[in-house]
C-alpha cells in the first residue's frame, strides 16, 4: 500500500487522475430535526445527560408499539419535493435485524425495500446533474461508551429520525462529492428539516468509489466508506482511497469489495469488514405499523411551505441583483445568510449598489463572522447596522477606507456607525474649496513630482493624490481629489 | 343478592349487586382471594401468587369503586374479579411471559386494557400461566411448570393461556384476559369448557401486550357465559393512539345489546374438508350435535370449502416464528430480564449464553425456525410464498362469506384436554391441536369457543364459531342463544 499522503504529491496524483476515473456515490445520514424522535414523544435534543431522554418504546421495553411521528413524514416529504423525487403513496417500514447494545429492539425500523421516495436529482456547480436514487426515512441507533472496565449505553439518540439520502454513482471527482453535499446541506437548512451540523453527527455520510480506466465504461470494484464526518474528510477519505485502490490496480491486483472505516487521525481509511462478512440483515415489513400513505393533498399541502431553494435563489439574485454567479452561490449556501444579504440591500435603500453589499458580506462581514464564531441567531452586526454603514459610503459621508475602521469599532464597541464617525469627526470632507487649497499647497511643496507629471510619467499623478488624502487622514472624498489635482495639474481654464 | 357466593355469579351480576350496593366489591375479592389461595398449588394457574400482595394492589381500586358507588357512577365490571395472563403488562407487576428470561422484570406501565379494565371497575386478581411467550399449546412449555385441567388434574389445560382458563374454569376468577395468536385464548377456553373470544385483528388494542407475533396477536376475554365476555369485549374494543394497527371501531353497535336478537336468518358454514382425519369421534359428535341445536334457532347450515385452509399450519409456523424471532431480539440480557451467569468473553458470548439459560425448549426452536426462514437466500421460498398463502386464506373466508355465510363453525380442538406429557416429544402432533384456530389468526377474522358438552372421560369440548370480521356481535349472540337454549352449567368438581 501507498504511503504517500494527498498533499505531498499533488502533480502525482494529478497524473493519477488522467489514468484512472473514480467514480463515487454518497449515502447521507440527515436528522431531522423534529422535536420528539421517530416513533415516540421523547425529545431529540443533543447533550442531554445520558438516557434522559428515553421511554419504554425508545428503551426498546417489551410489550410497546411504535407511532410514527407526523411531522417526521412532512419534514421527509419536503425534502423529496426539495429535490424533485417521486414520492410513494404506500412505503413500508421494515425491520432491519442485527445484534448490537445501542439498538434496544434488536432491529431498526428502516424503508427497505419500498421507500417513500425515489428518483430525485441535484445540480452541482459545474451544471452536472446528479441523480439521487431514493430517500427513505429510518431511526437512528443509540451510542455505545466504552469506560475502563465497563461499556455503557446512552439511547438518547436510539429513535430519532433520520432521512437516508442515496445519491447514483454519478460524481467523478473529489471536488465533485463535497459539492453535492455543500448543496444537499444547503437544501436540508433552507427547508428547515435539519442543522446539518456534521461534527454534531446529524450529517453523516458514507462514501462508495471505485476506480476505472479513463474511457472505460464499466464499473470497478468499489468499496464503502463508512460514516466520514467533514467535508473535507470526505475529500481527504476519497482521495487516500483512490491512492490506494490505483496502486492495488496498477501492480495487477484487485480491489476486494469491503467496507472501511476512515481515521480522521491518519487520514487512512481501515478495513472494518469484507463482503464475505457482510452481516444477514433478515429484513422484512415491521407488522406493528403497517404500510405509510402518503395522500396526494398532502403532498400539496406541504408545496406551499417549501421555500425558494439555494439554485433558484442564486439565479435570481444573479438577475435581480446583477451580481456574478460566484458572488451568487457563496451569498446563497445558507439561507440565513441570504436572508441577510437581502436584509442589507433592502435597507440601503438604491444608495449602495447590490454589488458592493455582496462584496462587503462576503468578505468583511463573513470574514469577522467567522473569526468570532459568530452564530445566525446573533450575527456580529445586525443588517439595519451593516446597511447604515454601507449607506454612509453610498452618500459620500465616510470613505470605502475609513468604513472598514468604522465596521470593526461598531463591531468591538456594539455602537451605530453614526456615532463612531460623529465621535472621531470622520466625515468625509467634500468641500471643493478645502480640497482646492490642500491641492494647491502640494503642488507647490513637489515641483519635481509635477514636473514628471506633466512629461507624462504615469505613477506620479497616484503619489501627489496620496500626498492630498495624507493630509486629509483619509477624510477627503477621494474622487473630488482626483478631480481637483487633475484640474490643477492639466491647467483647467476655469481655475 | 346478598347470601349468594360471588364464586357462582356471573359479572354482570357481580357488577350489578356492587353498583347498587347489595354486596360489597372487597368482599367479592376476598372470596376470590381465599379461592385462588386455596386452589393455585394444586393446578398451577398463578405465577408469583402471593395473596397478600394481591390484596394490597386491590385496595386502590376498591376505594376507587366505592367512590364511584357513592357518586351512583355505573361502573360496568364493578367489583369484577379479572385475572391478567402473564404477557399483559400491569404497572409495578412482575411480567415474566412464563420465562426464566423475565422473572424479575417489573411491568413499567399499564397495557392500554388494564387501563380500560380499571376504568370500568374491574379489580385484577393476579397474574396467570402460560407457554412461554405465548409459544405452545398445552401450557407445558411455561418455565413455571405446567397448568394443570380442572376437569382432571392429569390433563393439560391447553394453552397459551392455559392459566386464565383454568383459572376462571376452576372459579378462582371471573374473568380472565388471555391473548390469541394461533388459538390461544380458543383452545384452553375449549379445554378447560370456559368460553373464549379472540377478537377481530386490530378490535383491542396491543399496547402493552408482549409480542409473539404482531401480526397475529390480539388481547381476548375468557368467561363463563357470553354475555360476560360481551361485556368485556365492548369495553376492550377502542381506537387505541398508541397501537398503529388499532381500528377506530367508534361507530359500531355494542355486542351485548345485540345478544337476545333472534337467531332465525343467520347461515352457518361447514367445511367437509375440516372433519376429516385426526378428528376424536367425540368432539365430532357433539359438534354435529351443536349444529342441530343451531337449526333449531332457525339457523340454516350450509356446507362451503375452505380449499387453502390445509396450508394454515405451515404458514402460521413461517409468519409466526418469522414474527417472533424478531420480537424476542431484545431479550438478550443487556437491559433487562436476566443476563448469563457465565456471560463469557465476549459481546457474543454474552448474547448466546443469555439466550441460551433463558429461554426454554420451544421458543428457542421457534426463534430459529424465524431466523431460518427470514435468512438471505431462503426468504423468498418461504417467508414471502407463506405471506402469500396467507392472502388466499384470507380470500377463502371471503369468499365463503360472500357466498352467503354469516358465521363459520368448526371444532375448536381435534381432541379434548390430552394427558400431560402426551405430547411435550412431538412437536408437530402438538401443532396440528391448533389446525382448527390459526386459520382466523392468519385472516384476523374473530372467533370464539364455547362449551358444547363433555367427552366420555368427562373433559369439556369446544365448538369454534368465525365471523366477518368486527361482526363480534354475531359470533356473542350466537353464544348467548345457544346457551339460553341449552342452560350447560356443568362446572368441573372441587
């Protein structure tokens, strides 16, 4: 096996890309988000103390009987409809049977073999569309905690729904699987089914890829990856496991089916079973629910609460906004922050063009976000602050320079960007006759400069305007600057 | 009233005397109390039976019945004695389903029925016998020993609820609740000359029932004469919002209304095919007996075929076990029941050898017939063609009811109660005891037993009738003219 890491060998591993295609597919583990789990009224919260939120059914106690929850199935519905699948009046839960101490019942009610949803699709980035084959809903197990001398169980987690998202082996790069999740998570927050928090396990994803020779048309072995809890271990998974199924190939040997586990620690992924070992689920329809139907005036019912989703806004914004697409699809990944670039633009009221509020958000505004691991619910600044400030560029009263000082105080300090400008006297000057003088006090004090100026040497005419603002500490309207030194200089008749 | 002993009442007239006071409900259950103590070692009907504890889970209810009496509150079991069979779960209760695997575990909430139960004034008088997890026929396969007949000791009661049967046969209850999956309430009913009520799938619900197997299992009432049951029956039947699978049967009519409806007009069904081999010559003669009894209410006898009825063996043992062997996954010593002694190195180790001590014979060899048949490869071959046969089953007693057939009788039993031990070497003998009952479990059509005479050892027989399903009322009514008409109040000796 390749001890090479990813990082070390990007020309190799580039080369490696023309020789072969991966070919990967992505199986998503989403929770929902509902209040109580899938078939009981315990809660779902995350960090509760150990089996608090438990019940005879949760617990798996004999003599209980499983009710679906209703919101679960709506929220399921949502996303089938987010991405443009089938959606099946008549689904079957079925049991999945095997041993294990976080899973009470001895099996999970999962869709097997007649889900509630199929054939749906998502468009990454680069215009491919990519199918997702079926979404089914199912519970999730409970958490096994190994002490010194004992294990223990915590089944808050044992019941709580989960959409299993199953896309078609259709992504044929690294870059490609971690835009289909970028966009699925963006869809599961705009609908509100999900936090789509991965650390937190409530997005989770295991990965199927084999390799083939580029121009060939039939699959390889592929092998499954199981449960990789980052974006960017998802690249790193995919691309340890192309190294590593490439240099099985190329020194003629082949790639067993299995599945593996990926430590985030090495960046490796490990052998967790093979094919042989795959376990016999014994799967078959779970008798205490019987079939889940989904009526068609439901399924109308829920149309209405689906929101405009992140492809739709990023077109509309590109059109409405004339802004360019990149711009577009970073201020539309979340739908909160889209909501308040929306915010901003709104309150500036046509004095800021769209385009400079989506590139004050995107940098400054993310950027001191980030640094202070700032959530939506409390954003660093609220959109009426950032659109006051932004107004105050628009209308000339500070300039694009002082703004940044500004935003970072009002930030430090939780004051309006009025009374920071007020407080300092940081009011861009706009008097032409102010202006007049200081420019004329430069041309005197740099006669060699204008001298050059006026031979037609081009950097000069930045200095003397650097020279003029220097003098104003950055308070004199930039562009009246330029007018003025340049009338001075070109010897306007009027002056 | 007073004077009369409460053993030799019926419920309703239980009920009626402590509604309006003639007798006091604490004395009922003193009565039952003394009777159960007196006779429970001798036939084995109880598990855990301690009177005084017994007694003292009463008082609760007693005081909740003489407050109802007070505020002339119609309580429709007042004072009625009812014991639970062991798979129903009752709070603070020890639950064992007759297995070692759950001897200490303790019930963490009422069964939707005991709620209902308690509601209508009914006071629970223990927990009874049976084949572990509901699994067998004779009551032999219960960890706590077998229930023995009241008719005569050296016989089965029949099972799985062979311990509320023999219980209310014996007089130490009123009322007992047993559950039905392939004849289970039926069969012992038959045995032990009680009657018996296996509802229409999804009638009662399941919540709090332990589950052999879901699709099959329901809650039914065993008594000793129609209208009791009836009366229970209508109180169990609720739309249940914690049973999925529970009918919202809110608009039917009352069963024990409809029971003095003449009989005249309804059509019973007779398969030849059902009376053939292996049926005793006794219970064949009384059956046929029972049917005249019948033309004389004015019913009219029809013969029909039940053609795919001869496969419902196979099949329930496929969909049954299949059922079971993942209901009974979570007994694997982790959480509750018992854990092995010697639970050996392993995660595996510990499941095998908890499942090994803890659970008996029969249920280990359903468990793996289950597993068997639900296994990649054989799934098709059999889990699915059962399912299968199980729709043409269901379609056979469409079609006879189509046909013009209101009600369907058999035997309920091939045999009566057979000596104990008789057949404990050869399970498929004991199987084909359920021949004439597992049909209505695969089809969820209700069905009942009722007492038509005694063989000549003098053991009880039964005579099955099955109907459209949620037409219970017919199946009661039935019941109830043919006991009018007949007045068989033989009782077994003590």
């Amino acid at each position: 096996m390749s001890s090479t890491s990813v990082g070390q060998s990007d020309q190799s591993f580039k080369r490696l890309l023309a020789r072969y295609e991966p070919v990967i597919g992505l199986e998503v583990h989403c929770q929902l988000n509902t209040a109580s789990k899938l078939f009981c009224s315990c809660k779902t919260e995350f960090g509760s103390l150990p089996n608090q939120n438990t019940c005879p059914l949760c617990l798996g106690l004999p003599g209980v009987l499983p009710v679906i929850n209703k919101t679960a199935v709506d929220y399921a519905i949502r996303m089938a409809l987010a991405v443009g699948a089938r959606i099946r009046e008549k689904s079957v839960f079925a049991r999945k049977q095997y041993f294990y101490p976080d899973l009470p019942k001895g099996y999970q009610l999962t869709q097997y073999d007649l889900p509630y949803c199929e054939h749906g699709s998502l468009t990454l980035d680069n215009g491919r569309v990519i199918k997702i084959e079926r979404i089914h809903m199912e519970e999730d197990a409970g958490k096994n905690i190994h002490g010194d001398n004992a294990s223990y169980v915590d089944l808050n987690r044992a019941g709580v729904p989960l959409l299993e998202i199953v896309s078609a082996p259709e992504m044929y790069s690294p870059e490609e699987a971690v835009d289909y999740l970028r966009k699925l998570r963006a869809i599961v927050r705009y609908l509100g089914i999900s936090d789509g928090n991965m650390e937190e396990g409530s997005f989770r994803c295991d990965v199927n890829i084999s390799l083939r020779p580029r121009g060939a048309s039939k699959l390889g072995t592929r092998t499954e990856i199981k449960n990789v809890n980052s974006f960017r271990n998802v690249e790193k998974a995919i691309a340890y496991e192309i190294l590593r199924q490439s240099d099985l190939l190329d020194s003629g040997e082949t790639v067993r089916q299995a599945t593996l586990l990926f430590d985030a620690a090495t960046g490796r992924t490990q052998m967790m079973r093979s094919k042989e070992d795959a376990p016999d689920y014994r799967y078959f329809p779970e008798p205490d629910l019987g079939p889940l139907f989904i009526s068609s005036e439901r399924i109308k019912t829920i149309q209405f609460l689906i929101p405009e989703l992140p492809e739709a806004r990023k077109k509309r914004f590109q059109e409405s906004f004339v802004i360019p697409e990149a711009d577009a699809a970073q201020l539309t990944e979340e739908h909160e922050l889209a909501a308040f670039f929306e915010d901003v633009v709104r309150l500036v009221d046509g004095k800021v063009a769209p385009k400079i509020v989506a590139n004050w958000i995107n940098t400054e505004f993310l950027r001191e976000m980030n640094n202070r691991q700032a959530q939506w619910a409390s954003p660093i600044l609220s959109a009426g602050d950032l659109a006051e400030l932004l107004r105050l560029i628009g209308e000339g009263t500070i300039s694009g320079k002082i703004a940044k000082t500004v935003f970072e105080e009002m930030i430090e300090k939780k004051v309006s960007a009025k009374s920071i400008i007020d407080a300092k006297g940081l009011v861009q000057i706009s008097d032409t006759g102010e202006i007049k003088s200081v420019v004329a006090d430069i041309i005197a004090q740099f006669p060699e400069q204008v001298v050059q100026h006026r031979a037609g040497k081009p950097k000069v005419f930045g200095f003397l305007v650097g020279q003029v603002l220097k003098v104003s500490q950055g308070r004199f309207n930039p562009a009246l600057v330029n007018q003025s030194l340049k009338d001075a200089l070109d010897g306007d008749p009027k002056s | 009233m007073a004077g009369i002993d409460p053993i030799q009442m019926s419920a309703c007239a239980i009920a009626s005397a402590v509604n309006e006071g003639s007798i006091k409900a604490a004395d009922v259950v003193s009565s039952f109390l003394q009777r159960t103590e007196d006779l429970h070692r001798e036939l084995n009907t109880h598990v855990f039976w301690d009177k005084e504890a017994v007694q003292n889970e009463t008082e609760k209810q007693l005081d909740y019945i003489e407050a109802a009496r007070r505020a002339q509150k119609y309580l429709p079991l007042a004072g009625v004695p009812i014991a639970i069979k062991d798979n129903i779960m009752a709070e603070g209760s020890i639950v064992s389903c007759g297995s070692k695997f759950l001897q200490n575990h303790r019930a963490a909430f009422d069964a939707t029925v005991i709620k209902q139960l308690k509601q209508a004034g009914a006071v629970l008088m223990g927990r009874t016998n049976m084949d572990e997890f509901g699994m067998g026929s004779s009551n032999e396969n219960s960890a706590f020993g077998p229930v023995r007949n009241p008719w005569n000791r050296s016989h089965v009661s029949g099972g799985s609820s062979g311990g509320s049967a023999a219980a209310v046969a014996a007089g130490m209850t009123t009322l007992a609740l047993g559950s039905d999956t392939g004849g289970s309430v039926r069969q012992p009913a038959s045995f032990c000359g009680v009657l018996g009520l296996k509802p229409s799938y999804g009638a009662v619900s399941r919540y709090g029932l332990v589950a052999y197997a879901s699709s099959f299992d329901q809650i039914g009432p065993i008594g000793t004469n129609a209208r009791d049951l009836a009366r229970t029956f209508d109180l169990l039947r609720t739309h249940d919002p914690l049973d999925s699978t529970s009918v919202d049967t809110s608009a039917f009519e009352k069963t024990e209304i409809q029971l003095e409806r003449p009989l005249k007009g309804l059509t019973i069904g007779i398969a030849d095919e059902l009376l053939q081999e292996g049926l005793d010559e006794d219970v064949k003669k009384s059956f046929f007996e029972s049917l005249e009894v019948y033309k004389e209410l004015g019913c009219t006898i029809k013969k029909i075929t039940l053609p795919n009825l001869r496969h419902s063996i196979p099949t329930y043992y496929i969909l049954a076990t299949a059922e079971a062997s993942s209901n009974l996954a979570r007994f694997d010593g982790i959480r509750f029941g018992v854990r092995a002694s010697k639970p050996g190195a392993s995660l595996k180790d510990l499941y095998a050898q908890s499942r090994s001590e803890g659970f008996g014979r029969e249920v280990k060899q359903r468990i793996m017939l289950g597993t068997y048949v639900l296994s990649s490869g054989y799934y098709d071959a059999y889990y699915a063609k059962a399912n299968r046969m199980r729709e043409l089953i269901r379609r056979d007693f469409a079609a006879a009811f189509e046909y013009g057939v209101d009600l369907i009788a058999t035997p309920t039993a091939p045999t009566t109660a057979f000596v104990l031990g008789q057949k404990t070497d050869n399970s498929l003998s004991m199987y084909l005891m359920d021949i004439y009952t597992i049909a209505a479990n695969l089809s969820g059509i209700p069905a009942l037993s009722l007492p038509i005479g005694l063989d000549r050892k003098g053991l009880p027989i039964g005579l099955q009738l099955m109907g459209k399903t949620h037409h219970e009322g017919e199946l009661l009514r039935s019941a109830y003219q043919y006991e009018q008409y007949k007045r068989w109040t033989e009782r077994p000796k003590f």
